[in-house]
C-alpha cells in the first residue's frame, strides 16, 4: 500500500511535480538577473557654459591678482612701444585718450549687453515679477485673515514660482560672468593705456577746465576713472534697451503674436 504523502505518477509515467515546481519557479523570479541596463548619455560639452564658468573664473583671478591683471590688459596693448590689437584699433597713439577712453566704453558695454540678452528670456522675466507681485498680495491677504488653510494652499504656488525665479537669477548670472571679467579688464587697460602716456597727452581740457586725468580727485580716485565711468553709463542703458527691442520683436514675429498699436494711433478698421 502506497504512501498517502507520496505524489501519484501521472499517466505517461513521471511524477506530477506541479506543485513542487511553483516554489522553484518563484525563487528562479525573484534571484533572475534584472536585463542591463541602457548606458547613461554621455554628457554633452556647451561651449557657451564653459565659457561663462571660464570668464568668472579668470574675472575673479583677475580681481584678486594685480600681476595678472597687469599681465591680461598688456595683451591689448597699452603703448605705442607695447602695441597690440585694442590699442592699434582704437588707441590713437596715446593722443586722445578721451576718444580712447569713449569708444573702449561702447565695445564694453556692447558685448555685455549682447552678452546679458543672450542669456535672458525677457518674456519669462516679465511674467515671474508679475506673478511675483500678484503673489505677494495674496500671500499677504492670507497671513491677515490668519487661517492655516489658506496660507498651506499657497505653498505648491510659492514652491513653483520659487523655482521660476531661481532659473532667471541664474540665467542672468551667466551673462554677469562675462560683464565682470571685462569690467575688470577694460578699465585695467584704460589705467594702464593713462599710465603708460606722457603728461601732454594725460592733460585734456574737459569741462571748461584742463585736468590731468593722471590726477585724484577724490581720494585715490583718478580722473581717468570717474570719466571712464559717466561714459560707460549711457552706452549700457541703450544697448540694453535696443538689444531688448530688437529681441521682443522677434519673439512676437516668431509666435505670430499681435502687438497693440500705441494710444492715440488707429488700428485697422478704426477710425483715427
């Protein structure tokens, strides 16, 4: 008489192993090699990210070091006896240091303003300061009424505009990294070029007055320095204006956006 625990061949002979086949099965599943996995991309190189991370770099070696400031600037050229690229273009053989100082100032400027709204989306710029005043309000409406629930609402909406606000504080970052290292090496080499003239061609009548531009005027500030600066001021404020005319209107003709004429014009099919 057989065992009752035994299990019962089938009809071809063999033993039923269905049961003892589930556990294994099961075990096989659970120990299986998971399939590979799909290499990760190679990051990509941007040339323009490295250049930004190189300028801010090299801007803060620069501000840091007087020697290799010195060093950078003398490439451009400082003298008719240490010429180089900058100086041929718009160094005048040291004779117009005004005209000089004028136009290193517009090229300054004009290449961080290319620079500045190369990195900036003024559309998203715009809509996060709106939203951001618009945000403000009810945030603090919801701190007066003083309910939990109100203010736990808002949470999400702060997380997100949080995050907008980093993304344009950072993308406006990149273009300051280039704004800084030629602030820095633009008026190194505007120093140098005074410094390296005679006391003729460092004396101009500016202002009704003859100044030497090697003279202080205000503690250790030369005058060189303080022109330099009143010229560099306009030429930012429209480059930047233009440049972000010229992008806001590309934008509208790339999204077949409609602008609304100005007050006081008629727009098709009104009346003047």
């Amino acid at each position: 008489m057989s065992d009752p625990d035994e299990p019962l061949p089938s009809e071809d002979g063999e033993e039923d192993s269905v049961v003892a086949a589930e556990p294994t099965a099961a075990v096989e599943a659970k120990t299986a090699t998971p399939p590979s996995q799909a290499p990760l991309p190679r990051p990509q190189f941007h040339f323009m990210t490295f250049l930004y991370v190189f300028c801010g770099l090299l801007g803060v070696w620069m501000l840091f070091d007087a020697s290799f400031r010195a060093q950078v600037a003398g490439l451009l050229g400082t003298s008719p006896t240490n010429p180089g690229p900058l100086y041929t273009l718009i160094g005048f053989q040291s004779n117009y240091l005004l005209a000089t100082m004028l136009l290193a100032g517009a090229i300054e400027m004009l290449i961080t303003a290319v620079a500045y709204n190369y990195t900036t989306d003024w559309i998203k710029a715009a809509k996060v300061q709106k939203w951001s005043s618009a945000f403000r309000k009810v945030q603090m409406d919801a701190i007066r009424s003083g309910k939990k629930d109100r203010i736990e609402a808002l949470k999400p909406h702060q997380e997100r505009l949080t995050r907008l606000s980093s993304e344009v504080t950072i993308a406006q970052f990149k273009g300051m990294a280039i704004t800084y290292f030629l602030l820095i090496l633009i008026y190194s080499w505007v120093g140098q070029v005074n410094g390296d003239a005679n006391s003729v061609q460092q004396t101009v009548y500016l202002g009704g007055a003859t100044i030497n531009l090697s003279h202080t005027l205000i503690g250790p500030i030369p005058y060189w320095f303080i022109v330099f600066s009143i010229y560099t001021v306009p030429f930012s404020l429209v480059f930047r204006r233009v440049l972000k005319e010229i992008w806001l209107r590309k934008y509208v003709r790339e999204h077949h956006l409609e602008v609304p004429p100005p007050p006081g014009i008629a727009g098709p099919g009104r009346a003047a």
